[in-house]
C-alpha cells in the first residue's frame, strides 16, 4: 500500500533467507532429508533383494 501510493507496482517479491529463533524451520528440513535418505536405501535393499 505504501509503495503503491509512490505509484510503484511490487510485480515480484524474491525471499532469500527464512529462519526462526528456535530453529523450527531447521528441524523440519533435518527431519525431511532423514527421511528421504531412510525412503532410497530402503528401495536399494528392495531392488537388491528382488536380484
């Protein structure tokens, strides 16, 4: 609304950095990544085991 009353237009808006003081935001992408690591080598020992 500010810069709209310059007679700016915001036509994109980039963020380059998100955190959080108690690193909650961390700990999601920690838990994500265990995750995804935990899904790929269960699907190794799955395709090693079907061979």
């Amino acid at each position: 609304e500010d810069l709209a009353a310059l007679g700016f237009h915001l036509d994109v808006l980039k963020i380059q950095n998100v955190s959080d003081e108690r690193g909650y935001l961390e700990a999601i992408g920690r838990k994500k990544a265990a995750e995804a690591v935990r899904d790929a080598e269960i699907a190794e020992a799955d395709a090693d085991a079907e061979t």
